[in-house]
C-alpha cells in the first residue's frame, strides 16, 4: 500500500521569527561568533526587506479596466493598468486582489504581476465568478508584495469605486425550443412590405436581364405587349415576445416544505429561463422583445441586434424583487410574433391565444440542452 506524502505548508514570517528566537539569544548570551554573524545576517535581512517593500508600494498608480458586463457562472476577466511613477527603482512581485462580497461570488483569482520597470505601465487581469446577478461593486483595491524573499509582506488600499452589470446567468436550451416557440409558418413568421426574394406577391415591374421565366408575369406581359417581372416580398426574421410574470409577490407563490427550491430560487430560475431564451433566439437571427409583468419595467419592442439583446439583458439584471408587484397589463392583441409566457411556481393566467407556450421556472433542467459527455437520466436509473 503506497503512502501519500503531503508537503507540510511553508510560511517564510514564520520561519524567520523562528530563526531568530533560536539563534538570538543562543548568539547573545554565548558569545559564539559564527552565530552572531548569522544573527546579524537575519537582522540586514529583514531592515533591508523592510526597507524594499516600502520603496516598492510607492509611487504606483493603478487603474482598474472594467468589462462592459458579466454573466452569472461565466468567469468575469478585470484588467488591472499598473504604472510605476519612480525613475530608478522598479517593483516586483505585486498581488492585486479585491474586496468584495463573498455571497456575490463563486470564485476569485487575483492579478499577480512579476515586474514594473522605473516608468513603465504593466497590465495583469484577474478573474471572478459571478454568483447572482444585479451589480457588483468593486470598490477597494488591495495590493500586496513579498519582495524580496516573502519574510515581510506589505500590502497597500487603493479605494477606487466602480461596478460592473452582472446578467442572469444563461443555459444552453434544447436545440428545437425556440423553433418551436416561434412555429414555422406560424405567428412568429411575416413578410415586410419591402421587395426581396421571398415567396410573397409585392408588385410587378419591367423585366431586367437575369429574370427567370417563372418571374414573368405571362397575362400581363401580353396584355402589355412587353415582358412584365413579378416583385416579390422580402421575407422577415421570425419574431418572438417573451413575457416574465412577475405579479405574484415571492411570498405568496406556491412552495411546499418539499420543494427542492424555495420561492426567491424559483424567480430567479424563470429570470434564467427568459434571458436564455431570448439569448438563443437573438443568435439565431429572430426579432425579439421582451415584457415584465408585476415590476414597472417599460416593455422592449421587438427588434434584433447585439445592442437590443444587451438592453434586454440588463433589465433582467437590474429586476428588484423587493418592489411592490402591480397587477397584470394587457399585451398586443394583433402582434405577429411567437409568445411565451414565463411563470415561477406554475401557471397562473393562460392566455386564450392560438400559439402561446407557458413555461416554469421548474422546467429549467428539463428545457436545458443534455450535452455529450452527461449521462442521461434515463443511462443513469439503467444503470442503477
């Protein structure tokens, strides 16, 4: 049976404290000259890291570079501009670290940067992971070195107040969901009064050179005299409106004792479910929008476009909870686009519509995409 070997943690303060309550009073009371000269090295040792540290804090200026926003789950990378504003002495061995909320965060990693030359700027990038959405607040800078052998460390804060806009966090959904939300030919597709190749009648127009014959309107080009084209419509991206229904107040929604998720757990899944939904549908090219009920949130229109998800995104992000909840508000009678309508506990208020899916914050796990390298529930109750 082979036996683990552990190493046993290193603290370099703690070993140099050690060293001189041994050899201190060994080296003074007996006289001994190799030990005095030993105590003697520790004392030039630890005065002149001293000494380093405080000229290696000195005169640095650092500027924290922010992402535009981050996603919960998603490692959040910030960068971090180190300058050294002294002209002869460089610095070394610089941990840049934050304060933040434990509750906000899954896991950190601190920028570390081994070198600043007299007058240089350095970049370092440290990483988070959010664990909820709304805003992190970045506001203390703790910066901390151990040159030149880890015996005296120094830290130093720099207050510098910046937030970051955390999304819900999104999931990979089956691959025929939104299809399916939308429907083929259904109320999620149209054609916009545009010409184009599309397959609808928009007008006619004077035959051009690379017309095909099938494009030839044959009844009107005799009773012209001349060859008349047919223009057709430009087909339009598949729209799709997302409804959160938020009106329920957390403590009133529909949770037993053996529920695996409590109330505020449930919101925050439907949030996820509407965010993912609405990132899957924006990729693909569909026209989204987006409506909350229950928070007074002005709806977004459907449109497409990085800047529309993003704006979408961000006020799934900002949704506080706490409010008061306002009763439901009608929705467009006559919109040609796909709806879903998104609840946390259950089904609160089906609409009696011809194409509307209605969907829980419970089904989360059961609309995710099963990757590859997951057993299914199915394998896995095979196996047991």
């Amino acid at each position: 049976m082979a036996s683990s070997k552990r190493m046993l943690p290193v603290s370099a303060p703690v070993i140099f404290v050690l060293l001189l309550f041994l050899i201190g009073p060994a080296a003074i009371l007996q006289g001994n000259n190799p030990l005095l000269w030993l105590l003697c090295v520790l004392v030039v040792i630890g005065i002149s890291t001293w000494l380093l540290n405080r000229v290696t804090l000195r005169r640095i200026s650092i500027r924290r570079l922010m992402p535009d926003h981050g996603v919960v789950g998603e490692p959040l990378i910030v960068g971090y501009e180190v300058s050294r504003h002294r002209a002869w002495l460089p610095s070394f061995d610089l941990t840049i670290s934050e304060r933040l909320d434990k509750r906000m965060l899954s896991d950190s990693s601190p920028a570390w940067i081994l070198h600043v030359g007299p007058g240089q700027t350095v970049h370092g990038e440290g990483l988070f992971v959010p664990a909820c959405r709304g805003r992190v607040e970045f506001i203390n800078m703790e910066v901390r070195t151990g040159f030149p052998m880890g015996i005296i460390p120094r830290r130093r804060i720099i207050r510098s107040s910046q937030d970051v806009r955390i999304h819900p966090e999104i999931i990979r959904l089956k691959p025929g969901l939104v299809q399916s939300i939308v429907g083929a030919g259904g109320e999620g597709r149209r054609s916009v009064d545009r010409n184009g190749s599309g397959l609808d009648y928009f007008g006619t127009r004077a035959a051009r050179t690379g017309d095909g014959w099938r494009d030839i309107a044959w009844k009107i080009s005799a009773r012209r005299n001349s060859l008349i084209a047919i223009e057709r419509a430009r087909p339009a991206s598949p729209r799709l409106r997302v409804v959160l229904d938020l009106t329920i107040p957390t403590a009133d929604l529909q949770v037993s004792s053996e529920d695996p998720f409590t109330a505020s757990e449930l919101e925050e899944r439907a949030i996820s479910l509407a965010a993912s939904i609405l990132r899957d549908a924006s990729s693909r090219g569909y026209d989204t929008a987006l409506t909350i009920q229950g928070l007074p949130v002005p709806p977004h229109p459907l449109r497409s476009g990085l800047r529309h998800i993003s704006r979408m995104l961000g006020t799934l992000a900002d949704l506080d909870l706490g409010q008061t909840r306002e009763s439901w508000t009608t929705l467009p009678e006559r919109e040609r686009a796909g709806l879903v309508v998104i609840n946390p506990d259950r089904v609160r208020r089906p609409l009696q519509r011809g194409h509307v899916w209605h969907l829980t914050g419970r089904q989360l796990e059961e609309l995710q995409e099963v990757s590859s390298d997951e057993p299914s529930p199915q394998s896995q109750e095979t196996a047991a």
